[in-house]
C-alpha cells in the first residue's frame, strides 16, 4: 500500500467476526467493524476529512478551522488542518477526559472551553452559550471556517459512502439483519443506515446512547440526543441505554477476549449488542435459520485510562474502595441517599444548628453566576477525588449538596452515607428547582 498523503488512507476498515464463544449467541454472526483502524484513530476521521476537505481546499493556508468536539473529530480535525498549514481550535463546554486534552494540545489545538448548558448550567441564561456560539459560528460573515459536525450532511455523506457500503461488500453482498452503533452526532449511524436500508428495508437498526445522567465519553444520553440536528429517531428501529460500567465491561471484553482494542463506546456498541440480540437468539434455536449482525467499534483504548481508573480502578491494578459516585446504581443511589426539598432546605440552611455547609458542585463559571449563599464550590470532578480519598468533612457537619438538577448531587450523598456520614442531603431538582422557587441566589 503506497499512499501520496494519509488522508488517503481513511476507510477501508476491517469487518472482524467475534468468537461466539465469547459472545455466547449461537445463530447469529456478529461483526465488529473496526472503525479505530482509521489513520487519526477513530469513527470521525471519514466525516472529518470529508467535511473540512471543501474548506481546506479553498483556504490558501489562511484561516482557522473551528468545531465544537472534545474528541475524535477535534482530534482528526486538528491533524487535518495542521496538514494544510492553517489552525484548529476546538471549542467545546468541558474537557472531560483529561488525556484526550493534552492529545489534542499536542496535536497543536488550540482549546476553548465555554460553559455550556448541558453541563455547565448558567441560571441566569436560558440560552445555552455553546448555542450562541454556534450562531456566530454559522454567520456568512464569519472568518473561521467551522465544520459544523452536529448539522452538516457532508457528516452523514461520509459514512453512507463509505461505511455502509464496505459493510455489504465485505458481507458479499448481503446486508445485515441488525446494524448497531452508539449516537454522537449520529452521522455514523444515520449514514449506515440509510445504505443498509436502501439494500434491504428488512434490516433493524438499533442505536446506544448512555444512560441517563451518566457519562460514556463520545456520546449522548437520550435526552441530549435530541438536541443533535442530524438525530432523527426514525433512523432507528429501537433506541436502548448503555451505562458506563455495561461500556467497560465490553471493551474489557473486546480487549481481553477479542484482541481488540477498543474504547468504551465500542465496548457499549459490542454489549448493547448482545444483550439487544439474546432474545432473537433463544428465538432461532431449532429452526436451522443463521443471521448476522454488525456493530461499530469507534476507537481505540489508550485515551481512556483515566475513565477507567475512576470508574474501575482494580482494572488497573489499583484497589477499589468502592468510593466513586460512578460505580453506584440510580437504583442504590435513590434508595441510601436523603434528598431534601428546596423549602426545606432554606430552612436548614437559614436557622439549621448547626448551619449544614453547602457544597455546590457545579462548574466554576456556574457558580460565578449565580449559586447560594455561603456555599462553596467544588467542581464535581475534583469532588470525585476528595472523596477518594475518605471523609472529606467532619461527622459533625451536617452537608447539603447541590448539583444543575438534584441528579449528581444524590449520587455523592448516597456515596457520603455509605462512607459513615450521618447527615448529607441532596438538594432535590438543584439548583434550578432553587431558582425557580424563588428562593435567593448570589452573584460572584
Ligand atoms: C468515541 C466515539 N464513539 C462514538 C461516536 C458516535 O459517532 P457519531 O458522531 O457518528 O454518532 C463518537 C462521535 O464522536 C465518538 O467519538
């Protein structure tokens, strides 16, 4: 394989048979299809280079591409762009995976993080300042060359012209009875999709997201899902959630099992799919028929040590005290934490004896906006590692957490409970059931 520029080298990925001894389904082929063998390493190197390609061509080394991404499209981007001489810079409302920053960084991205709605509530603000920037963003006049991957077809062209197809070619022509993917732009699965059914409209489409109020880096939960322009929910035949620890077994799995290294959404892709086909399976026993299925495996492992290590720190040789909000159920958070209502809660607050410390775990631009009176701030990830750590607050405090919306917050004061403390409580509905109250809030 000789190449003039690597570019060219984008797609054409393998389609790998997982073992049915390791997924354990006995009439169904299952597929991986290793879209982590991309040069820049993932999924979003094919609508990368096929959304910024008219950009780069026309810009004669002038300019700055821009994108909102903190991952792989950020990470394709910034190598694309580095290519042809001009800038990248990734805006985005948070860097949640602390590798993949620096990755980006030393790829020569210029970061620029805002806080976004999503996951850095303003109060004040009913419009969320990603979304105004957005706006800017898609201003003829605007100077930067923005390749706008949560609305521009050219992301869904990429993989209806490449993805999807290979998928039929390297199955001889036949398409798959089920096609699964998790959704992040949803490009990927919208592009496959809509080959697969071209070829045949019997094929079920199943997509993944994670599951509500937590985190699987690369893509959504179902409610944030809808706020993608390119989602639309008659691409999918079933929509299913994927939790974070389902995500790390499967790339466990995948990994350990299969010789593959994948990232966590491969690893939900692989166990949302066999959970999603073990029913179709026991259905088939007997009747001699076989099907196939086929999944996406969007990266690679080595950018998510540290996910990992929050989430399932004996996987990396380190002891597991048990002490991560991560790795508590909703159902263990909702059963062993005590929420308090706001009423209640201004009371304890105002005339409580003693006083409970309130810990608002928001962003700091949230805080800065807007937040309670007296409370500190302490960002949830750097709660996290408090925690870690033990106790992070006498007994004899009495603490009131809160969070955006009551979600976050419930799972530390389960956690703070099942570590000893006698008196924690959940600010139920967070912040904004505080502001919509009515109840004070103070402005940096
Ligand atoms: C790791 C990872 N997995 C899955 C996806 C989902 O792909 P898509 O954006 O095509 O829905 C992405 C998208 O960024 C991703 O980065």
């Amino acid at each position: 394989m000789r190449y003039d520029s690597i570019t060219e080298a984008i797609g054409n990925t393998p389609l790998v048979r997982i073992d049915p001894a390791v997924h354990g389904l006995r009439n169904i082929d299952l597929y991986a299809k290793l879209e982590m063998l991309n040069p820049f390493g993932s999924v979003k190197d094919r609508p990368a280079w096929h959304m910024a390609r008219p950009h780069l061509e026309g810009a004669d080394g002038e300019g700055t591409v821009v994108e909102l991404s903190s991952g792989n499209t950020a990470k394709a981007l910034a190598l694309l762009a580095g290519m042809h001489g001009l800038k990248f810079r990734s805006v985005t409302n948070r860097m949640r995976v602390p590798e993949i920053k620096e990755l980006l960084l030393l790829l020569g991205a210029e970061i620029e993080e805002l806080p976004g709605r999503s996951e850095c509530l303003d109060p004040t603000d009913t419009d969320d300042p990603l979304t105004h920037f957005h706006r800017a963003l898609s201003d003829p006049d605007s100077t930067y060359l923005h390749t706008d991957q949560y609305f521009n077809p050219r992301n869904t062209e990429a993989h209806a012209a490449g993805t999807g197809p290979e998928i039929v070619k390297d199955l001889d022509g036949r398409v798959p009875d089920w096609f699964i993917a998790c959704v992040g732009t949803a490009g990927s699965s919208t592009g496959v999709a809509r080959v697969l059914r071209e070829h045949d409209p019997a094929v079920r489409v199943l997509g993944l997201v994670a599951h509500k109020s937590d985190f699987i880096p690369g893509i959504r939960t179902i409610d944030e899902v809808h706020q993608v322009g390119l989602f639309d929910p008659g691409t999918y035949d079933t929509i299913e959630s994927v939790t974070s620890g389902e995500a790390i077994d499967g790339m466990v799995t995948l990994i350990r099992r299969c010789g593959l290294l994948s990232g966590p959404t491969g690893g939900a892709a692989y166990q949302g799919a066999v959970r999603h086909l073990q029913d179709a399976d026991a259905e088939l026993d007997g009747t001699g028929e076989r099907r196939t299925a086929v999944f996406i495996v969007c990266d690679r492992a080595e950018s998510y040590l540290s996910y990992v290590r929050r989430r399932r720190p004996e996987l990396l040789g380190q002891v597991n005290r048990g002490h991560t909000a991560a790795s508590l159920t909703d159902a263990e958070a909702q059963a062993e934490a005590r929420a308090i209502a706001v009423a209640d809660a201004r009371r304890w607050t105002a005339e409580g004896d003693p006083r409970p410390l309130v810990v608002d775990l928001r962003s700091p631009h949230a805080y800065a906006a807007l937040h309670i009176e007296g409370s500190v701030n302490i960002v949830d990830e750097v709660f996290d590692e408090l925690v870690r750590g033990g106790l992070p607050f006498s007994k004899r405090t009495p603490v009131l957490l809160a969070c955006p919306v009551g979600e976050k917050s419930l799972r530390y004061a389960a956690l703070l409970t099942r570590m000893g403390h006698p008196d924690v409580r959940s600010l139920a509905g967070g912040i904004v059931a505080w502001r919509d109250a009515g109840a004070p809030l103070v402005r940096e």
